[in-house]
C-alpha cells in the first residue's frame, strides 16, 4: 500500500472542488486509488468518479491511497486493533523504532513523555489512514531515563508503553 498525503490551503469558510483526469488504462484492475478524508470520514474511488467536493475552513489534510490487489489479499489493507505494537531496541541508544496500528483513518499523535507526564517530544502529529506505521525517534539530546511513548486517535482512544534509554 502506498500512502500519499496531501493538503489544500484555502482562504477560510469556501466550497471546494478537486478536479482529475479519469485514471484509465494500463493500469492493472486489481488497483484501487481511494481519496480519504478524515474530517468528514469521506472515501472516494478515484476510479470511479473525477471529483471531490468539499467545504473548507483554510486547511484540508486528505490522503490518497494506492493498493494493489495482492497486497489486500497478502496484509490485509486495514488493521483490526489500534495500538502500539513494537519498540524496538528497548532499552536503546540512542534511536528507536516505534511501530504501531490505527484500525481506522483519523488525527493521530505519537508523544514521548518523561515519567512525570510531561510532554518531551511530538513525533506524529496528523491524520493519517488505517494501516500500519513506523517512526524513529532519534533521542540524541535527552537524557538517559525511562520514557513513555503514548500513541492517541481522535476518537480519545489511548495506549502507552515505556522505553528505556541508555546512555
């Protein structure tokens, strides 16, 4: 699957419309091209149609996704839990790879907090399709410590793991 992000800039309180050419051959029919939208939980077969309307307040994050048909059928196109599923190396130094799942298309965040809580570093911040996603953070400037890595969907849905760094 590929994931393609996009933003529309407009001046606030306009009615939109996106405009593309029909996708035609030689692309294979197993494909599928989807426009998400996640502030209106919107999704268009691009294949199907040439347009999308919407109504804007100044910023539109939209996501187009490309799958082929073996891919839907080897991975599965959409996870079935939300979640964070690895971090790996734990204990690490001085980067880590966090991996986790969002079962449906929405505002995520990946925050690292030090263990009183507070925010020490946004690393996701943005709406993103269901799938699968990994991100490194590189902690070269934080001191050594446990860290808590807190994943969060718009729908208020929250999980958290620790960490630990070594120096």
């Amino acid at each position: 699957m590929t994931v393609v992000k996009l933003t529309v800039e407009s001046p606030p309180d306009v009615d939109l419309t996106l405009n593309w050419d029909k996708i035609v051959d030689p692309i294979p029919e197993t494909y599928s091209f989807t426009l998400l939208d996640p502030q209106s939980d919107g999704e268009i077969d691009l294949a199907a149609t040439s347009e999308y309307s919407f109504h804007s307040n100044g910023t539109r994050k939209l996501i187009v996704r490309v799958t082929s048909g073996e891919e839907s059928i080897t991975t599965g196109s959409v996870p079935s839990v939300f979640g964070l599923s690895s971090l790996y190396p734990n204990p690490f130094n001085p980067s880590t790879t966090i991996s986790y799942s969002l079962d449906r298309s929405g505002c995520t965040r990946v925050d690292v907090l030090d263990v009183s809580g507070r925010l020490w570093t946004r690393l996701v911040d943005e709406s993103q399709a269901a799938g699968r996603y990994s991100i490194t953070w590189d902690a070269g400037t934080a001191p050594a410590g446990v860290y808590l890595i807190r994943l969060t969907d718009g729908a208020g849905r929250m999980e958290v793991k620790k960490v630990v760094l070594m120096k």
